[in-house]
C-alpha cells in the first residue's frame, strides 16, 4: 500500500513512518510550518526522511496558522505545565489544524497515486484534540471519498487511534527508533522542557512501555507529580 506519512518529527509521527516502511510502501514525509511557536521539530521530520531514504516536503501555512488565533502554539500565550488530561491544556488547541494538513496532504496522495495517508493520531489525544478521535478519522475519510471521486480511493490510515501514547512508545522501542533524533517539547529550549503536556506525556510513556527513555529533560523529576507516580 503506497503511504504518505504526516511527520511532524515527534515520537508518534517518527514510530508512524518507520512502521510505515516497513509494513507497507513509504512514499514520503510531509511537514507543516503552520505558525507554530518554534520550528524545532521539523528538523526532526527531514532527519526521519533521511533515515528512511524517502522525500520530505515541507508545506509552509504559516499564513493561515497565523489567523487560526488562540492556541499557545501559535499565539504569544504562555505553554501550561502539566498532564494532557487537564482542562488547562486546551489553550494548546489550533482550531482545525489537522483538517487543513490531511486535506492538503491528501492532495499530495491523490498526484502521486498513493493508496492512504498515513496520521499519528492516538487515544491520549482524544480529551483535548477533538481533531485526532476515531469519529474525525472516519468522517474525513468520507469526506475525501466525495472530494475524490474519480480520482482514486485514498485510505486514512490511522493506526495509533485507539492506542496510547505508552503502545505507540513500546512499538517504536522494538522497530529499534533511536528516540533522541525526535522532538517532543512545544516550547523548544535547547533541551526538552519536562514540564510542558507534551513533555510529561512523553516521559510517562516511556516508563508505562517499561523503556529507558533517551531524552534530556531539564526538569526530568516533574512528569511524576503531574501524573501521581
């Protein structure tokens, strides 16, 4: 099955892609500049690329993330401590980002006779992003159906939508994914921050998973507190 793999150069994204080429047939990477508060991350997604000696294009949406307004990853807001699950982190919500990205991204498929469009999605996501739950998923992918016709039949292939971020960091462990060529961090120090959701998440994944976790932390003790260990 020829995939295109939405990379954003984080844990999920970069587990997708190996997974990916070596299940089915990788056909590329694409990432999204779409305003986001530090462009760390992408350099993560071309090294992923280069890894798996596939192409990487880099879509800038910067202009249209700059009118998706509130979110703390694009706006000048303060990125909030803590686990996901708490009401705080939806100020990290950019409203219908994913929509764009897989719409634009299943046009990339659609040119270069791809079979799915490979997303990263996963169960953790579904409190705060109503963006990454299995009722999107299908949705956009009849929606695509529709806005294809006659174009080829092109799968969302969303693997990770019921599993937790620990399986996704369990998976990536036994593909052997050298960890510390991902960036997790949304607020894009020199290290991964460890008190940011993304940060916490990433760091209890790794001990559910029962993994050594690679990553650099400069506060590696918080994810305890906020996840009660």
């Amino acid at each position: 099955m020829k995939t295109l793999v939405i990379c954003s150069g984080g844990l999920d994204s970069v587990t997708l892609a190996h997974k990916v080429a070596r299940e089915n047939e990788l056909i590329g990477l694409v990432s999204f500049d779409y305003g986001q508060r530090h462009k760390k991350e992408l350099a993560y997604a071309r090294a992923c690329a280069d890894a798996l000696n596939t192409t990487h294009d880099l879509v800038d949406i910067s202009h249209v993330g700059r009118l998706l307004s509130g979110s703390a990853l694009t706006d000048d807001l303060d990125v909030p401590d803590g686990h996901y699950a708490e009401e705080s982190m939806k100020v990290t919500v950019v409203p219908n980002r994913n929509a764009i990205m897989m719409a634009i991204a299943f046009g990339i498929a659609s040119s270069r006779g791809a079979r799915a469009v490979a997303a990263a999605v996963h169960g953790g996501d579904h409190f705060i992003y109503p963006d990454c739950r299995p009722g999107f998923v299908d949705a956009f992918e009849a929606m695509q159906r529709q806005a294809l016709d006659g174009m080829g039949e092109i799968r969302f292939y969303a693997p990770f939508v019921h599993k937790t971020k620990a399986d996704i960091a369990a998976e990536g462990l036994k593909l052997g994914i050298d960890f510390r060529e991902t960036w997790s961090c949304y607020k894009g120090g020199e290290h991964h921050c460890g008190r940011c959701g993304t940060c916490v998440e990433r760091r209890e994944a790794f001990h559910l998973a029962g993994g050594s976790d690679p990553t650099l932390y400069e506060d590696p003790e918080f994810w305890k507190a906020a996840c009660n260990v």
